[in-house]
C-alpha cells in the first residue's frame, strides 16, 4: 500500500517529534507523526522541565498543558557532599518568574500534545508503526517504508525527521556519523514510596562523593525517583551480591534519613533498571531529505535534566526553518538549506550544554588528584551564599538556556 499525502513524516513520538509535528500542523503543514509504541504505559527518564522547556512551550502555545496533567513542582535544592549537607536553597516563583521546575508525566505531556494536535486537519498520528526503511531516489530520500498491524505500507514525504531517540532507526539508516562527548558512566533508576520525613516537602536532594552521584526527588506520580550514578562497570559486582547490598550501599552515600528509608523499602523498588548513559552528538544532522533532533541528534547526559528542555527548543528552531518553506509548492533545495540551518543554529547551545554536563562526573566519579581537591574544597566554598552567587552564572545556561530562542513563525 502507498500514500503520499503528507508534507512531512515525523518518526518518534517523543518530546522533540510530538511538539515539532503539533507546531507545524498548527501553522498548516501536513504532517503524519510515526511512534512504534502503541501507548505511551512505559518508564520514561527526562521528565523536569525547566524554565527553558516551560518557556518553550509558552512559546508553542502550550504552557497551559503542564497544569492539566500530573506534575509537581521541587519547593528546594539540597546538595550534600559526603553524606553531609552544604546548603539548602528554596525554589520559589521570584528566582524563575513564571517557570519555576517542574516534573511532569512525561506520558500524560506527551498524550496532551497529541490530543492537542489532533484538533487541526493537517495532522496524523500513526502508533504501532515500525518504519523498516528510507526511500530514496537519485541521493534523496523522499519517504520511508513501514510495518503495522495492517501490513507494509510505503509513505512519501518532501521531508523525513528522525526524533527517535538515542536508538534512532533514521540516524542509522542515514549512517550518520556521532561523536561522543564526556565520560561514560551507569544510573541505577528506580522509584519508591514517598519518604515521611519530607513532611509535605518535594525537596530535590543531590549527594555526592567519590565514586557516587545520587539524586533523589518527587515524580509527578508521587512516588520518589532516584537516579544513582556509579562508574561505568561496577553494577554488575553489586547487582550479585543481591539487592540488598547494593540498596546498602547506596544507603551508605546518603543522609541517615534517606538511607533509613531505603533500606526499609529495598523490596518496593518499583521500575527499576540500569541505564547506561550515552553523551554524543551527530556531525551533520541531514542528509537531503531527512532532518534529525532531539536525542536522534544529540543524546544528552542526564546531568542537570537536560534532555526534554533541548528537545522543546530543538522542534522551536526547526519549525522556525522549517515553515516557511514547506508552505511552498516546490521547494526540496531550500528545505535541504534550511535543514543545514537548523543544525548550524543548535550547534553552539549544544555544544556549550555538553561540555557542561561532562565536568560533574569527572570531577565526582574521576580519581584523579584535582578530582579529590574539588571534592574536598568546593563543597566548604559552596555553603558560603557569596560563593554560590558568584557561581550562578555558570548555572544560568543549565537553567535558562544558552541563547534566545523565539518562535518566530
């Protein structure tokens, strides 16, 4: 079976491919949106919007989805270095304006999204759809062939984007080059009961030390996520010792309060699973014909909950490129320019973003002598609120963004 009536194919129905298919249905671009799940019932990771994802999707048009859906928002970062705290800062409206973090459920976000763009003529939504290929004619690629419940099926397209996640089958299938950037390491990520000793606080606490780098917070479901990074390898010595061991020692990493806790539910672990991080980015991000972003094109750390803000951001840049010029009858040589665009204007925030994320796990995980020294003498800095003032800027683009980025179409 063959259509060909879409403008553009979106593959991955993820936060960069759901927000970029609704942005340009919005603006009248036919657009078919390709997810091979049929549900969106699975574990997600990035699910904290910061201000630049919330003001992305004020930008979009869809600030009001955060507050129809389960969320919930940290009221306080606590950092603790060696099982000790350093300081406590309150997140309250007047440090983030109208955009202060926010965890969401990442399935409820993206369901409310496509529910939302189902509303205008010009988009489709296809779940259970496998794509198997790329179509190609003389160097272009013009479609891709798929699999569903239903059969193979070949849909044509003036343009292909890949926003299929880290495993992208259309960054393979473009055999796109990658390369990584900063160092490998391995979450431990799993949820469990809500602790008492929060007392009605949803405090977000990171812990770190030689070898070790927890963080622990509130999920919009309630429960509390933890994500516990180790050095690459090491999982796998505990995981045998038993669940026991390894819930003891990341217990012995923590705070009392939370370590007591752990050690009480170390059979409530609920969606537990070891993540291997992946940090890397695509050295051209099109070929003619096909566009990727978001993980597709640069897989993020998942140092300072990165992941879903680039991605809202991604699809704003896109869609700025992207419009104009599939508004127009015949236009494959000024979509294969604009493509390159969008590359050449995400490069520099991503760029800066990575080199960002690879400095805490070389500095916590490393053995190295300047490693120790940070760890000995940064934290006794960080209690000092002049210090931590003077080291905000270095934060801002974690927070805020690096660049503007305005939708401008």
């Amino acid at each position: 079976m063959s259509r060909s009536d879409t403008k553009v194919i979106v593959v991955g129905a993820g936060p960069a491919g759901v927000s970029l298919a609704y942005l340009l249905a919005s603006r009248g671009v036919s657009v078919t949106l390709l997810e091979r799940h049929r549900d969106f019932s699975r574990e997600f990771r990035g699910e904290v919007l910061l201000p630049s994802g919330l003001e992305a999707l004020q930008q979009m048009g869809l600030g009001d989805v955060v507050t129809t859906i389960p969320h919930i928002a940290p009221t306080a970062f606590e950092l603790y270095a060696n099982a000790h705290p350093v300081f406590r800062i309150r997140l309250h409206s007047e440090s983030f304006g109208a955009h202060a973090p926010t965890a969401v459920s990442q399935p409820a976000f993206l369901k409310a999204v496509i529910e939302r763009a189902r509303a205008f003529p010009h988009f489709r939504v296809e779940l259970g759809v496998t794509v198997r290929g790329l179509l190609r004619t003389d160097g272009r690629v013009e479609g891709v062939t798929v699999r569903s419940q239903i059969g193979s099926q070949t849909l044509h397209s003036d343009l292909v984007v890949g926003a299929d996640g880290r495993n992208s089958v259309i960054r393979r299938a473009c055999d796109l080059d990658v390369r990584k950037h900063g160092l490998d390491f391995d979450i431990v990520w799993f949820k469990m009961p809500p602790p008492a000793f929060l007392g009605g606080q949803s405090p977000l606490r990171a812990y770190v030390g030689r070898g070790h780098l927890l963080i622990a917070y509130l999920a919009a479901d309630g429960l509390l996520q933890v994500a516990w990074i180790i050095t690459k390898g090491t999982y796998g010595e505990l995981r045998r010792r038993g669940i026991s061991e390894w819930v003891e020692e990341m217990a012995h990493h923590v705070t009392p309060d939370l370590g007591v806790h752990l050690r009480t539910h170390s059979r409530s672990l609920t969606d537990s699973f070891l993540l291997s991080t992946v940090s890397d980015r695509v050295t051209s991000w099109s070929v003619p014909g096909v566009l990727v972003i978001g993980d597709a094109a640069h897989t993020m750390s998942p140092v300072g909950a990165q992941g879903i803000n680039i991605a809202l951001r991604d699809a704003i840049v896109a869609a700025n490129h992207l419009v104009p010029v599939l508004r127009q009858t015949s236009a494959r040589d000024r979509i294969v320019a604009a493509t390159q665009a969008i590359e050449r204007e995400r490069t520099p925030e991503l760029a800066r973003i990575q080199r960002f994320q690879a400095i805490p796990p070389r500095l916590v995980m490393g053995h190295t002598f300047w490693g120790a020294a940070f760890r000995a003498t940064v934290p006794r800095l960080l209690r000092f609120e002049a210090v931590r003032e003077r080291a905000a800027p270095v934060m801002r683009p974690i927070l805020f963004g690096h660049g503007d980025v305005r939708l401008q179409v």
